[in-house]
C-alpha cells in the first residue's frame, strides 16, 4: 500500500496526473473492439474481410482490418470470427400495439389499457432480440406511442430505436378504432390534426384512404405534416390512393395493395417513373411489406413456427393463451382469404416498383395476424432474397442505409461507418449467402452497448 501526503495530494500536478489516470481507466473500459468478421457496412459495396470496428462509447470510432487499424490498448475484445457483421436491422412498418392475434375487433376492445404498459413494450424488445435495432411504428393511440418511445430513448426498457406516427389520419375511423384513428372534416380539420400530432412529438404522419378524402383535405394533411418537417406515409392499397398520394407529395408508400390486379396501371407506372426523376425533391420511398401475404399458405400448412417462444417474451401466460386460441385454425382466418389470388401477383408489382425507380425498403406490418416481431423481419429479407432475386447486398441496404435516409437520420445511423451510432449485429455464417441465418442473430449492439 502507497502512503500519499496530504500536501501532494492537494498539488496541482498530482491532481492533473490522478484525472489522467482516471480518465485513461474509464475510456479503456468505454472502448470495445469486434475483430474477425466479414464487415457488411450498409453501403452495398464489398465486404471487408477480417473487419476491425473500434466503439468508444456509443459510437463507432474507426473502421479497419486486422493488420491495419490498430486496436487500442485495454479495449474489450469481442472475437466475430467466422461471422458477418452488419448493421443494426430497420423495420420501417411495425404495429407494436398488436403481436399476431387474429381478431383485431376483440384485441382493441380487451387489451386497450394494456398497450402502454406491457404489450407495446413487449413488442419492442421482440424486435431488438431479433436484431431490429429502428423501428418505424405506424399506428398506436397517441401517449402510449410517445411514452412507450421515450422509454426507451431513456434506457428505462429495451427495444429498438422507434420512430412513431401515433394515430392514422384517415377521412373517417373505423367504429372501435377512434383511439388510434383519426378522421379529418375539412382541410382545416385536417391541418389540425396534424398540428395536434406534432405537437405532441410524432416522428412521421401516417395517412391511409386518401382516395377517400377530398383533395383539399388530403393535400392539407401533407403540406401541414412538411411545414414540421414531418414525412408522410400513406397507403397504397388501391390504385387512386397512390394517384392522390403521388399528387399531395406523400413521401413513402406502403404496402403493395389489397388488389388481385396482375399489375399496377401503366399511368401509375408513369406517374412513380416521372416522380424518381425528380432528383430536387430526394428519393420516392416504397414499403412493400410482402412477407406477411408471401408466407401466409406455408405457414398455414406449416404451424410450427407459431409455436415458436421467442413471440411469448414479455407477455403474459393470460395473453400468450388468447393469441394462441386464436390461432387455431389458421386455414379459417377472413384476414386471409384472399392472399391465395393476391400472392401470384405480387413479385411482378415488386418488380414495378423496382423498375420504377422507387426506393425500397424493408417494413412487415409485423404484428398482424400470425406475424410476430420476433420473426417478420428476417421473413421479410428472405422473400425479397431467395423468391424475389433481389441482390442480398441491396437488400441489406434496404434494411439499414435507406431507411435511415428516409427518416433523415442518416447522419447517426443506417451504417457502420464513423461518427455514428454503434447499433450492430452479428451472425455466424455468410448471410450473403444465406440470408435466413438472419432468423437467428447472435450478437446485438445497441448504441455501443451489447444488448444480446
């Protein structure tokens, strides 16, 4: 044991000398190093073998390989070896107030109160196990979807970085749903509205039936949400919704429509070919959320995966039950009845958007019924890979780079690259190759801290 004078103690150069000390302590242990893996950085260009990431706190520092970048003396280790290292997973469509039941009308009615405190909350850490480390969450009342999100800005629950729109806004609610829908009456209306939602601190507006509404009130919706600088996503289920949205300025579609139809129409064809030329107004965005229609006759026929406990965490046996019970005949459900003649035409509207210019980007509608947010996104990165053709680089970045540029964070996230957040996930195997290993993530990083 060293003996220190009260007098040295009060000197000026023993108190720099003891702060440098300290400070050199607390930043090795603040630093991390992920050595060995094949680096997949959001970007889509070549992976970096033998890949070298330096995190100091929550960010990533330096990006090298091995025999290059060198790694800071008392860093922590983490070994990637024989793993592909990429970033954190977005799912730009998620419903964390639901989690697969199959009967929306009996869900609202009996779990209400209990979306904030458990079942959104629930839904979130699903995602962030499956290595969804952002989230976009599209339709929730509105304080359960700023509470729920704010906690876990704050550390207070696990789950992934969310970015909520809270209520849709839609020309009329449907009866039981006035909590989390909302009708306009008049642009007036429908500006305020919207003001109420920016107000309170959404992320993004959510607008669905705009073929419904008058053009007035729906341009209204999209010019109040852009002077907050809100984008708006709107549906595009039925052809004249994404006319009028291509008209208002909606700045992201989702889904790829309840039609039958073979095609899109070739003027909506034109429309989205004449609107990605427009390189001053930035990207048109495009959610198709495909793998909940893709996959609903396989699992059908195939349950096990309904079976699958990863679903069950944070809820309770009571809940876990009912989804359960509602499930039992998944060949009965009406939710479904009509994908045996929708999912034939599905890959060629995949491949309009494709061809259109548009830029996709990886959303599930997870939550839905059947889909769980423990699965929905690697399902989702399958579909487009191994049914679709889709290039897996390309996929990747549309899980990771695109949507961080969509939601304008694109300066924090979406690659693993420097200055940005250390939100990174890890896989034993090639996922390039095989992009289902996906479906099981060995290693989450959240914000330079490792989660799983």
């Amino acid at each position: 044991m060293v003996l220190i004078s009260t007098d040295l103690m009060k000197s000026t150069k023993f108190l720099s000398l003891l702060f440098l000390i300290i400070s050199f302590h607390s930043s090795a242990q603040n630093l991390k190093a992920l050595v060995g893996g094949t680096l997949i950085d959001g970007f889509g260009g070549t992976p970096i073998r033998n890949s070298v990431i330096i995190v100091e706190g929550e960010r990533i520092k330096a990006v090298g390989q091995v025999g290059s970048l060198e790694i800071p003396a008392g860093a922590e280790i983490i070994s990637t070896e024989g793993m592909s290292v990429l970033p954190g997973l977005w799912d730009m469509h998620v419903h964390l107030m639901i989690n697969g039941h199959s009967d929306y009308a009996h869900w609202d009615s009996t779990y209400i109160d209990l979306f904030e405190p458990v079942i959104m909350p629930s839904s979130a850490h699903q995602l962030l196990m499956a290595g969804v480390t952002s989230a976009r969450d599209l339709g929730a009342p509105l304080e359960a979807s700023i509470n729920v999100r704010d906690r876990i800005n704050r550390g207070e629950i696990p789950g992934p970085t969310i970015y909520v729109s809270g209520p849709f806004i839609q020309k009329k609610p449907y009866p039981g749903t006035e909590a989390f829908r909302w009708g306009v009456n008049g642009p007036a209306d429908a500006r305020a509205k919207v003001k109420k939602l920016a107000d309170a601190g959404v992320d993004v507006i959510k607008l669905i039936d705009q073929d419904q509404m008058t053009l007035e009130e729906a341009q209204a919706v999209v010019d109040e949400a852009h002077k907050y600088g809100l984008p708006v996503v709107g549906h595009s289920h039925r052809p004249d919704e994404i006319r009028v949205g291509l008209k208002i300025g909606v700045d992201c579609f989702e889904h790829t429509g309840l039609s039958s139809a073979p095609e899109y129409p070739e003027d909506i064809m034109q429309l989205l070919k004449e609107r990605a030329a427009k390189m001053n107004l930035g990207p048109i965005f495009w959610t198709p959320t495909v793998e909940g229609l893709y996959n609903y006759e396989y699992v059908r026929d195939n349950p096990e995966k309904l079976d699958d406990p990863s679903w069950h965490l944070g809820l309770p046996d009571s809940i876990i039950r009912d989804i359960q019970a509602s499930l039992r005949y998944p060949g009965r459900m009406s939710y479904f009845q009509l994908t045996p003649v929708r999912k034939p035409t599905l890959e060629r509207k995949f491949n309009q958007l494709r061809e259109s210019g548009a830029v996709l980007l990886i959303g599930t509608d997870s939550g839905i019924p059947m889909k769980f947010h423990s699965q929905s996104t690697w399902n989702e990165l399958d579909v487009w890979v191994n049914h679709f053709g889709m290039d897996p680089l390309l996929t990747i970045k549309a899980a990771t780079y695109w949507p961080a540029v969509a939601m304008k964070v694109d300066k924090d996230y979406g690659t693993i690259s420097e200055g940005k957040y250390a939100d990174i996930i890890a896989v034993r195997g090639d996922v390039l190759r095989y992009i289902n290993l996906l479906q099981d993530v060995d290693m989450v990083m959240k914000h330079g801290r490792k989660v799983k």
